[in-house]
C-alpha cells in the first residue's frame, strides 16, 4: 500500500477513491482490542507509534509509513506498542 506523507494527501486520495470519511486518531500505549470487526472498510496509515494486527491469516506489526487495509466484517485484533500509535483511517459505510 502506498505510503502518504501527510494526512492532507491520504484524505484527498481516499476520497478520490470513494470512502466516505477520514479520521485521525489516537490509540493509548499498549492498549489490547481484542477480536471484532468493523461495520465499514478501512484503509489505514500507521502515523506514528505501532501496532501488532492479527487476523486468521497471521499476524504483522506496522510502524509508521505502512498501511493496511481491512473489509468490513473481517475479525481481527489489535495490540499497540509501548509509545500508543496514530492512525489515518478511510472508512467506506
């Protein structure tokens, strides 16, 4: 996924590409989520910080600069690291 420099840009490329909305937000340090899912797609940009995503599939860490994307209805859990993490998140409803 291609990596953005700042938020300005990544919303103007999601809303080109048809999300509805874009977010900032911040995760607290170490904060565990366990499994879910979301009622939306998410496209989402590591900003700062990390966070471990496991999904059936396996699971990997991302650090600032990487993104992810993950379909509505997709279970999933999430693990921040010791700093927290910002994301950029595109939601498609």
């Amino acid at each position: 996924m291609k990596s953005y420099t700042s938020l300005i840009e990544f919303t103007a490329q999601a809303m080109d590409d048809g999300f509805d909305e874009v977010i900032q937000k911040e995760w607290a340090p170490n904060l565990v989520l366990e499994k879910h899912v979301h009622p939306f797609d998410a496209r989402v940009q590591v900003a700062a910080g990390q966070v471990k995503l496991e999904l059936a599939s396996g699971s990997q860490t991302y650090v600032p600069g990487d993104g992810f994307f993950i379909a509505r209805g997709t279970e999933h859990a999430e693990q921040y690291g010791p700093q927290g993490a910002t994301f950029w998140i595109a939601r498609k409803l």
